[in-house]
C-alpha cells in the first residue's frame, strides 16, 4: 500500500532518518572489528615468537647436558674468545650449559689514566712570568721555587778584596733575572694551583731545556753544594774564572 510500511503503519520521514542512521552505524562498527584483525594476529605472533624461542633455549640447555667433555671444552673457549671480542651474549652461555662463573669474568681493564698521577699529586709544570729573587730562589706570584745543589750568595754579600770590591750577591740575582728574561720555566715536582697563596718548595727546574741551577754554578753566579750535582761545574767555572771567580 502506499505511504505505509507491512505492518500497516504509515512512512514517516523521522523512520526513514532513523533507518539510515543505524545502517551507517553498522557500517563503521563493522569497519572496526575488521580493523582489528591484524592486531590480534601481530600479538599472536608475538607470543608465538617468545614461545618458540623459549623452547629453542630449552632444547639447547637439554643438548648441553649431551656435549662430551671435549666439546664441552670447545665451547668454553669459544666463550672466552667471544667475551674477548666483546661479542657474547645470553643465548651463547645457555647454550654450553654449566660453564663455571670465573670462566666468563673479564678481568678489570686498564685505568684511562695513570692512577700515579692524582689531584694533588705533584707534577712537571710550565710556570709563567718567573723573577729572580736571589742567585738561587725564583717567585713565581705568591710562591717561591729555591734551586736545589747550590749555595747561593747573600744579596749583602761582596767579592774581591777592598778598595775592589763589589756586590756580588746583587749581581748573581741581576745575571739570574738577565738569563730568565720572563721566560716560562718548567719544574719538575708543582703542586696544583701554584703560586696562588705563600708557599715554598725545592725542586729543578729547566727553560729552554737547560738546567737553570746548572747554568748559574756554571757561570759563577752560585757555589755548587758539596754534596751536589753541580760539583763538577764549579771547578769548570772556577777555571774558567767566571763570576765570583774572577
């Protein structure tokens, strides 16, 4: 009949509306399960993946227990020689089976640095803008640095014989500063930050690769101590005549 449904009820536009409406509703809750049919597959492939490796560590832990005491052997080594090269993993220890611990401990490597050589620990160092104190002690800003292997001249102190004589001591520091001339000097035993408050410390010291103690006893700036390195020297310089020798 027209502009009725089978039961007798009239078409109305309201039905129609409601009609369409569940249809296109149906429609996307279909499009979603099917959506959700891969991912349901994707983790049931996950879990079969943990499944299958789980038995395949199993079936190795199993063979282990199989393996001769000279394959056994074999296989330690091939451990060792894999955790040398860095390149082992779980899967390889399950596989030998009862490989005892200290066979796949690494010794401790070498320090990056020398453990010798600490914070505090003294060490060679280039020192700047160095002033002659005396003949031989050399201020280096608030710390002092006293030449080891010499005596050194009093600045009061004279040489020669009078109405001659002349202030030997001022001049050994005049000649010392003359020779260093601001150069940096490098010292073998510094403490860190040196220089930065009042200090004193005895060691040798070289610029330009010459041995600075060396180079006063040698030209007769300073006497060489009895016991000394620089005994040698002063008997060259006392020849030679140089300094307070002259």
């Amino acid at each position: 009949m027209d502009g009725a449904d089978t039961l007798g009820e009239p078409v109305t536009l309201e039905r129609i509306r409601f009609t369409i409406v569940t249809a296109v509703g149906l429609a996307l809750l279909a499009t979603g399960l099917l959506a959700l049919v891969p991912e349901h597959r994707e983790a049931n492939d996950v879990f079969e993946a943990a499944r299958q490796t789980r038995d395949a560590r199993a079936q190795a832990a199993a063979s282990a227990d199989s393996l001769t005491a000279a394959e056994k052997d074999a296989a330690r080594l091939e451990v060792e020689r894999r955790i040398a090269a860095r390149n082992v993993s779980p899967d390889d220890v399950t596989a030998i089976g009862d490989v005892p611990d200290e066979l796949v401990r690494l010794p401790p490597r070498a320090p990056l640095s020398d453990e010798t050589l600490q914070a505090d620990t003294p060490r060679p160092t280039l020192l700047p803008r160095p002033i002659a104190i005396d003949g031989g002690r050399i201020a280096i800003r608030q710390g002092v640095i006293t030449l080891p292997g010499l005596e050194v001249l009093d600045l009061r102190e004279r040489c020669g014989e009078e109405p001659r004589s002349w202030p030997c001591g001022v001049r050994s520091r005049t000649e010392l500063r003359r020779y260093l001339r601001g150069r940096s000097i490098r010292c073998e035993e510094v403490p860190r930050e040196f220089g930065l408050r009042r200090e004193e410390i005895t060691t040798t010291c070289t610029v330009g690769g010459e041995d600075i103690g060396q180079w006063v006893v040698e030209n007769g700036w300073a006497r060489a101590s009895p016991d000394g390195p620089y005994t040698q020297v002063e008997a060259e310089a006392q020849a030679g005549r140089r300094g307070i020798w002259r």
